[in-house]
C-alpha cells in the first residue's frame, strides 16, 4: 500500500501543474487540448506497437474505450476553456467537483446505492460551488462563465472515470490509456478545425508547453489515477485527486500571483467537505495486489 500512495502522490502533483502550463500557453483552449492528447498518445505509440495492445480489444470493449474519450475530450475543452475565464482556484476547485457525478452516475447507470452520505454530499458541493460562483459574479461576468464551463469539465469527466471503473477492471494499463488517450486527441483535432483553431504558428514557447502538458499531468498524473482504478475503487482515487487544487492553488499564488477572496476559501472547503463526506466508505480492498504489466 505504501507503493501505491506514494505512486498516487506523485500523479496528484503531476496533475497540479496542468492548470498552470494552460494558463501560460498562448493558444486557443482546443489546441491546447488537442496538442496535449496528441504529444500523449504519439508518445505511447512505440509502447503500444510493442506489447500489440489491439489483441487485447473486443468488439464491445472497443465502444467502450471510444466513449471514454470522448469523454475526457469534452472534459479537456470545457476546463482548458474556462481557464481563460476564470482563476486556477475557482476552475480546478469547481472541476474537482466531479466526484460527485460520478456517484450520481453510479447510481443512475450502475445501480448502485445512493447513500444518505451522497446525498448529503452533492448538498454541500452544491453550496461550495454556489459561493465560488457568487464570488466570481462579483468580479465579472465572464468570470462566471469560467466557472460554468468548469462544472461542465467536471460532468464530462465523471464520465471518463465511470467508463474507467467499467474497463480497468479486466484491462491492463497501456490497451486501455492508448486508445482512449488517442480517441480524445482525435476528437479535439476535429473540434478545433471545426472552429477554425489555428495549428500551427505559435510562439515556439507554447509547444514546449505543449509538450509538458502531455508529459507531465497526462502520461504521470492521468496515467497514474487509471493505474489505480484497477486496485483501488474509484471513490478513493477521487478522494486522493482532491490533492490537486490544493497544489494548483499553491502554484497559481507563487508564480501567476493569483489572489484568493473569501467566498473562494469558504466556497473550496465546503466543496472539499462534500466530497469527502459523499466518497467516505473506509480503506481500500487489501487483497487485491498492486502490481501490472509495465509499459
């Protein structure tokens, strides 16, 4: 268990960084995205052609892989593009919402029980995001459409991780990220021509940047929140993945210099309250090793 903790450490700190290289990239927020899944997937393609990953799809598990990233495309478009409206803080807090879907998710799709934890939960979120909201109001409009798209990253992302627990279950790592990371890249690729998103002709600066954000918050972090899905439940990796505003926020003051007012604070800490109150269901499944094929 130690290993693996350490291994989820290490992910949320990769993924605290994501919201800081958009923030300095000078580029449409599909580009960003799209880049991002693209440098992402052109880098697992040696791996991918060495292990053969495609023997371990089938026909039904195929449809399942696409829509994941479809998902985490719609999720990438939505966050990256409330980035440019709204602060670090409030999109990477309002976005970290998204466990709370997922539970309602779950109920819906999975039949799962929707405990009076849950409940009480999406209660408080709702609130949280409610103060974010009403904080940002006061500093402009536009502002409030940052928080509005974040929300909608975070549904899009409940149902990249509900796919996620579907699949990860029976699927080792690498079959299921490379497709899933490629569909999304493909699919950003088509929304940004769709909306006459320039390629090409940027400050050599933001592809660097580019290329950090794949490296770093998609192959370390993401990667390493789908490696826990196998032996953890989702719930938890949810939980664990509330590390990363923290983070973001703490980078965001010291070097954007990006302030925090009140209803920010009190809007977080109610959120963060609901989530953990709505996800708490004990420790991890002990039983199950943690140890899978290496890329």
């Amino acid at each position: 268990m130690a290993r693996l903790f350490l291994l989820l450490l290490i992910g949320i700190s990769a993924a605290s960084t994501a919201s800081i290289f958009i923030k300095l990239c000078e580029a449409p927020a599909l580009i960003i995205a799209a880049y991002r899944l693209v440098f992402a997937s052109l880098m697992l393609l040696p791996f991918a052609c060495r292990q053969k990953v495609w023997k371990d799809w089938s026909k039904s598990g195929t449809g399942w892989l696409v829509l994941s990233g479809l998902f985490l495309s719609l999720h990438f478009a939505f966050w990256i593009g409330s980035l440019q409206y709204t602060s670090v803080a409030s999109s990477v807090v309002l976005v970290s919402t998204h466990p709370i879907f997922v539970g309602i998710g779950s109920r819906l799709f999975l039949r799962e029980h929707l405990g009076i934890n849950l409940i009480l939960g999406i209660a408080l979120s709702v609130l949280g995001s409610g103060l974010i909201g009403f904080g940002d109001l006061s500093v402009s409009e536009e502002v409030l459409v940052g928080d509005g798209l974040a929300l909608l990253g975070a549904i899009a992302v409940s149902g990249y991780f509900l796919v996620g627990r579907k699949m990860r279950r029976d699927q080792n790592l690498l079959p299921y990220i490379f497709p899933v990371y490629s569909t999304a890249g493909l699919v950003l690729i088509l929304l940004a021509y769709f909306f006459q998103n320039p390629f090409f002709g940027y400050k050599a600066s933001n592809y660097f940047l580019f290329f950090l954000l794949a490296l770093i918050p998609q192959l370390i972090g993401h990667t390493t929140f789908n490696w826990a899905l196998k032996y953890i439940p989702a719930s938890l990796v949810a939980i664990t993945i509330l590390g990363e505003p923290v983070g973001s926020t703490i980078l965001a003051y010291f070097i954007l210099g990006e302030g925090l007012n009140v209803w920010k604070v009190f809007g977080g800490l109610t959120i963060f309250m609901g989530i953990l109150v709505a996800l708490w269901r004990g420790a991890p499944d002990s039983k199950q090793p943690v140890s899978e094929n290496a890329l």
